[in-house]
C-alpha cells in the first residue's frame, strides 16, 4: 500500500498553474483519440454467430411452413413464452404446409421470452429459430405477444430478397437436428 | 421657430448607421451565445470521449434551436411568496448588462460606404473600459435580484455566494487593469487597439496582468473553476432554484453572453483587438481597400474571440470547482497582493524609461 504523502507542498506546486497546464493538455489529448461510440440507428456492431434475437417461423425452399404445431417448442421454453394451436391440413393447402399437420395459431410473448433460443433447440422440423432483429418497440403490451403474421418469414418465391434476408447467413441447414430428408 | 428645429435637427445618416450597428452587434452577440451552448456540448462531449448532440439537423447544428423552443414552451413558475416584479426584473438585467458590454467594444477599424467612413464601434468613448467595468458590476444586481426576490433560503445563500464571489474578484481585476492603462495611457478601447496594431500586443508588456484579468475573467462570468453561484450537483442550484421556463433559460443564456464578450474584451485590451496578427494593416489597406480590411481584421477578431472561448469550455471540462474557502483566499490573499504588485513594478519601470534608465 502507497501511503498518503503528508509532505507541506512547494511553492512550485503551490502556484496551480503547471498542474492545471499539465491537465489541460492530458484533456486535450482526448480530442484526437478514437470515440468508443457508434451512430447506433445509421452503424450497427457486427453480431457474433450465435447471437439469439426475436424468433422467426421458418418455411421451406417452395414456401410451404415447416411447422407441425408438435409444441415442443412450448415445452421446452422456461418463460412459458409459447403458446400454439394445431390444425389439420385439408386438401388443396399442400402448398401452404409441409406436412399433415400445422399450427393453426402461434404466438411468442416477447415480452416473457427470455431469448435462450431453446426453442430453437427444440424443434425437430427446422421451423423456429432465433433471427438477429432485436429491438421490438411497440406502444401497448399487446403488441409484443407476436403472431404468426409477425413471426413467419417472408415467402421465398413472391419476395426472394426479403426471404434471404431473413434468413441472413445462420439458419442454414442445420446439422444433427435429425430433419434432414 | 428655427432654434428648436436646429435643436432637435437628428443626423438621421448617423441614427441609421448606429442603428444597424446596435442591432448586428445585439444578434451577433445572441448568435455567438447560441452556438456557445452547443459548442460547449460538443467541447464537452469530445473532451469526454463522446459525440455530443448530432440528431437536430446535421452535425446537431440546430440543437440549441431546439433547446430554446424547449426552454419557451416549459410552464413558467412564478412563486406564490415571491416578490413578483424583483422576480421578473432578475433575468432581464443580467441579459440586460450582459448585451450592453458590447457597446465600446471596437469590432473593426471602418468601412467605407455611401461616401462615409463609419466606424465599427456603436460608440467610442474615451473612459471605455470604466464603462465595461461599471456594466460588469451591474451585473451583480441580476444575480442578487432574482436570488432575493425568489424568497427562498437557498437562492438567497446563492445569490450571496455570487455576488461576493464576483464583488471580490472585481478587485484585482480592476488593478490589474490600471497596470495596463498606465502602459497603454489611455481608457479607450479602441485607442488601446490602434496602439497595438502599430506595436506590440499588451500580452507582451503585461504578462502577468492579462493572467490576473484572465483568471478574474473566469471568476466574473461564474465559469469552472469559480461557477460556485450554480454548483449544478452540490448546491441545489444557486440563486435561480425558483426560476423556470425561459427566465432559467435568460440566466443562464446570459452566462454564455457574458463569456464571449469578457473574449472580446481580453482580446481588445491584450491580444491587439481586430488586429491581424503578422500583417501591417496599414500599409495593407492600399493593397486591399478599406472595407476588405475591415471583414478581414472582424474575421480575425471573431477567431481570436473563438479561441479565448475555447479555452474558457477547455478549461471548464478540465478542472474541478475550488471550495468556497480556496475561492476566497485566492481572491484576496494571492490575486490581489499580485495584482499590486503588477501595478508597482509597471510603474516603476514606467518611471525609470521616462527618466532615461536612470536612477
């Protein structure tokens, strides 16, 4: 430990003037250093790979939902975020969904998910994921219990850019997750 | 009745030119206050490693725009136990005495329109700088003002912190000054700033006196090291506690006023005025003609004035605030015998040249 230095100060120091100079220039000094601040909404920070944000319903190369309301997902979340209905699929709608069954209402309370991205985890048909849009804003509570409108990503073949989008460079085929045909 | 009519006979062509005179000075000096308050955030803000405000119009310049409309559209308070017309009298005369500096202030030699020579200067009187001090003086009327007629405790502690501040610091400013007028011999602000563009700025005869002044400086227009009268986060606010809404946003505006025309005074009295530095202004009028000269010597005035604004926000984002006692003893004990001292050896000196270096 440093101790405190009791020593009557000179006259050299007693003037204030040198020290004062001396901070003047340290403070001067900072004009030239680099800002640790970005202009967040025009700049953003790269993510990193795994980041975790709001979720998206995922479809498949035709556009069809990939999503069998199994809710495993809402078995898995511990926010108790998700919550879904099934439906069966009638004929004629083979375009619309992949499989027999599909989820006839899905909603994500934002407000309770906490963004551990297990759904992701748990879903064995690649449809739910956690995309790198993370800053819902809404004016009443309602609004962030997201529905399917707001979760499903957009159709590959009617708006293809918007769809890459989405998807960005994660969600790519994932590996081990058992849904490979 | 021809004596009445050559009585009141107005040289209407002098009336105008003052006119306009007085208005560009009075919106320059609000203009440059303006900005002040944004060039103090952003000062501020890169000093700290920050951006400062850049969302209203580009690089933020519209910011203190925004701040005004802001200030005019809170709810004014006026309290109940106030003293209603003291109250409302505060804020206008420290706005008031802040704008009327500006008046013996020489903002360049002369332009020529119109077959007229008209001088830069809204009014050239021969005691200038007595009239500068006199108005700073005022000054302190704003402050105690509005602290009293606020009719409250902390306000009345901070007008008196104020007030005693400024009153003790006024001191050895004014003799630090008379140093300068007995090297200079005249009260004239813009004789002063014709003697120095034919020689030496005062800075070099007065070294020591401009460091007083300039501290003193400081200490007058309430700036860090000395801002005790508003001690933002350890008082509750000074002697404006009760204020709102643009009366607030009137003294402190004022502070900003106050600091770019004590620039524009150090500058006159020690840094050679409108003067351009390095360049005979004489012998350049035949080159450039009257009028180019005189943007150029306003420009060079204006960015002495900006420099010495600069220091004041440099030297407010890097020192901390003294302790009221620190204030005092400084004050008194160290300005005011230095300043002393200052006058007794530029007099002597002063003696001893006219006796030809002769004891």
């Amino acid at each position: 430990m440093k101790p405190v230095s009791r020593k009557p100060m000179t006259i050299w120091e007693r003037m204030y003037l040198p020290a004062i100079l001396k901070g003047m220039f340290i403070t001067f000094g900072h004009i030239f250093k680099k800002k640790a601040t970005i202009n967040y909404p025009e700049q953003t920070r790269p993510f990193s790979p795994v980041f975790r944000g709001l979720q998206i319903l995922n479809r498949d190369e035709e556009g069809r939902e990939n999503c069998t309301a199994c809710g495993l997902c809402a078995v898995a979340c511990p926010a108790e975020a998700i919550t879904m209905e099934a439906a069966e699929r009638k004929p004629g709608e083979e375009h619309l969904y992949r499989e027999e069954k599909y989820a006839a209402k899905y909603e994500i309370n934002m407000l309770r998910c906490i963004f551990c991205g297990l759904c992701e985890e748990a879903c064995p048909k690649d449809a739910v994921y956690l995309s790198e849009t993370f800053a819902p804003a809404n004016y009443q509570r309602k609004g962030f219990i997201y529905g399917k409108p707001d979760l499903l990503i957009p159709h590959p073949k009617e708006d293809p850019e918007a769809f890459a989008k989405a998807r960005g460079n994660r969600a790519q085929q994932p590996q081990g997750h058992g849904n490979e045909h | 009745m021809p004596i009445t009519h050559t009585l009141l006979a107005i040289d209407w062509a002098v009336f105008t030119e003052k006119l306009i005179l007085i208005v560009s000075v009075v919106s320059a000096s609000l203009v440059v206050a303006m900005y002040s308050t944004y060039a103090e955030r952003k000062v501020a803000a890169i000093i700290q490693d920050r951006r400062g405000p850049n969302r209203a119009g580009p690089f933020g310049i519209l910011q203190p725009l925004a701040d005004g409309m802001k200030l005019f559209f809170k709810e004014e308070i006026i309290p109940n136990f106030s003293s209603k017309f003291l109250f409302i009298l505060g804020p206008c005369l420290a706005m008031l005495t802040a704008i009327m500096v500006g008046a013996v202030i020489p903002w360049g030699n002369k332009i020529h329109i119109f077959n007229r020579d008209i001088s830069l200067q809204i009014a050239d009187i021969n005691i200038g700088i007595l009239y500068v001090f006199g108005v700073v003086s005022l000054g302190v009327y704003g402050i105690m003002i509005g602290g009293w007629a606020s009719n409250n405790k902390f306000s009345l502690m901070g007008a008196m912190r104020a007030a005693s501040q400024i009153i003790s610091y006024e001191l050895a400013m004014g003799i630090s000054i008379i140093a300068l007028l007995m090297v200079t011999g005249t009260l004239s602000l813009k004789e002063m700033v014709d003697q120095q563009t034919d020689h030496w700025w005062n800075i070099m005869k007065q070294p020591l006196g401009f460091l007083i002044f300039l501290i003193c400086a400081f200490a007058e227009t309430n700036r860090t090291p000395f801002d005790l009268a508003e001690a933002e986060n350890e008082l509750v606010g000074g002697y404006h506690v009760e204020y709102s809404s643009m009366k607030l946003g009137f003294y402190l505006f004022a502070e900003y006023i106050n600091m770019f025309l004590s620039s524009a005074v150090m500058v006159s009295l020690y840094f050679g005025g409108y003067d351009i530095p390095f360049v005979n202004d004489i012998s350049s009028i035949n080159t450039l003609g009257v009028n180019w000269l005189a943007v150029l010597q306003g420009a060079c005035f204006f960015a002495k004035i900006a420099c010495f604004i600069f220091l004041f926000m440099w030297v407010r984002w890097t020192i901390p605030r003294f302790r009221y006692d620190q204030l005092m003893n400084l004050g008194w004990k160290i300005l005011l015998p230095l300043a002393l001292f200052n006058m007794l050896v530029t007099g002597a000196l002063i003696l001893l040249k006219q006796n030809h270096w002769h004891f």
